[in-house]
C-alpha cells in the first residue's frame, strides 16, 4: 500500500510538471504572438494610406479606373472635334461675309482663279478679298486692315498650308471657267459658290478652285469634304453657311452649282436632310 501510494504521488507530481511546463509554454508563446501583432499594426500605422488604398484595389476597381481614363479620352476627343468644326464654321461665315461686301461694293463676284496658256491672268479671289475681311468676327480688332495672317486663318484650317476654302468654277457656275469670268447678274439664292474641301496643296492666295467637273472625273487629291467625319462647309450665294454631311449624294450637290440649275432647285427640300 506504501508503494502503491507513493507511485500515485510520484506520478502526480509528474503530471503537475508536465502540466506547469505546458502553462509557460503557452505563455511564452502568447507573449511573442502578442509581441508579433504589436509589431504588425505599428507597422501597417506606419503605411501612407495612399499606399494602403493602391494595394487594396480589387480587380473591379482596376477596371472602374480604366473605364473612367476612356471616358475622359472620350471627351476631349469630342472637345476637339466640336472646336474644329467650330473653328471651320468661323472660317465659312467670314469668308461669306467678305464675298457679300465685295458683291454689294462692285455688283459682282471677285474675279474667278484662272491660268490661260499656263500664264495666271487673274488673281486668286481669295487675294481680292483679303481687304474684305471683317477681322472682328474671330475676335480681333474690327476695322484694322487684314494682313496675309488673317487670310491664312480664313482660307486655311489650323496647321495646314493648303486652302480648304475654294469657289466652285467650270462651266455655268457664278464664278465661271476660262472662257467666262465671274458674272455680274442676279444669282440664284440656293446656288452654292464655295466648298470646303480637303487634298488641297496650294496655298491661299494661288488661283487653285473646285472646278464642277471634277464630281464626275474626280482630281487626283482635291476632294469636297473635311478632314474625319466632320461633314463640310457650303457657302450659298445669299451668304448662308451650312455644313453638310460627308456622305451627301453628289447627284444632289449638282443641282446647286450651276445657275441654271440651281434656279430650279430647292436647297431646304433637297439638301436639308443631310444638313448638320
């Protein structure tokens, strides 16, 4: 009985050792753990929150970013293509304006561009109308004499050297062909007198227009247009702008180049469908 008991003890005292061993273990342990956690949550403190939110950002977040980037592309795309179609329009409106005070100044049409034999005998209508300008439509000084600058703004889109502003000449329009010279008579209010036009490479004040004939034996780079999708200017003989769409049947369009023509057309019945 003595030794049975004294094992009971012996075995006892093993087990509270065991035991005592285990509790500091486990609170060893459970200072470092919370010794390590400490360190982490000063650490992550320490982090920028800009830094926190970038490494935070889901998938989903990346794409919302990207979406957001191609919507504001998108819209100052379309800024941009407003302003130049604006800026266009500018051009148009004061190139009409100059027209008609130079048709109420003289009764006729500036002289149309023409080479005979290869030797110009005209200048470019363009030239004849640069004192024409009314430099305060764009925000100049009104009344101050219009340099070749202005003219440049006028006749040339921004950056090109090349006219986009051109009469429409060749047999039977106002401003006639090498054997006419711009007429003098009443025109057709519908009739159209200037194109816009984009493949051009002479500059301003070169006696280079849209001959009518090249609708049906097209140049090897003039084109009416603009450049993109933007539609085109037409300048009428009323002094009216109107921007048309660029794919506007030229079956059309030929109803309104030529006096005769045009006398029996109706822009607002034929050409307004297709008006911008």
């Amino acid at each position: 009985m003595t030794n049975s008991g004294s094992d009971r003890e012996s075995e006892l005292r093993r087990a509270s050792a065991v035991n005592d061993r285990i509790e500091v273990w486990i609170a060893r342990n459970s200072r470092a753990l919370s010794q390590r956690q400490a360190r982490h949550e000063r650490a992550v403190s320490m982090i920028p929150r800009s830094s926190l939110f970038s490494r935070q950002l889901s998938l989903r977040g990346v794409f919302g970013l990207v979406v957001l980037a191609a919507i504001g592309m998108s819209i100052m795309h379309y800024i941009r293509r407003e302003d130049r179609i604006r800026k266009n329009r500018l051009r148009f409106e004061v190139a009409a304006a100059a027209l008609t005070s130079h048709r109420m100044d003289t009764s006729r049409l500036p002289d149309p561009s023409l080479y005979i034999e290869g030797r110009r005998v005209a200048p470019s209508w363009r030239s004849i109308l640069v004192d024409y300008l009314d430099t305060g439509m764009w925000g100049g000084q009104r009344n101050r004499v219009p340099t070749a600058a202005d003219a440049e703004f006028v006749f040339c889109r921004d950056g090109e050297s090349g006219v986009s502003v051109m009469a429409v000449v060749g047999p039977g329009t106002a401003f006639g062909d090498s054997a006419t010279s711009a007429t003098s008579a009443a025109l057709p209010a519908d009739l159209i007198l200037c194109v816009e036009v984009v493949g051009a490479e002479n500059t301003w004040p070169e006696p280079v227009d849209f001959d009518v004939r090249w609708l049906d034996d097209p140049h090897p780079t003039i084109r009416i247009g603009a450049p993109g999708s933007d539609g085109f200017h037409v300048v009428f003989a009323d002094g009216s702008v109107w921007r048309l769409r660029s794919d506007t049947p030229r079956e059309k369009l030929k109803s309104f180049l030529t006096v005769s023509a045009a006398e029996n057309a109706d822009r607002d019945q034929t050409l307004s469908p297709h008006r911008l």
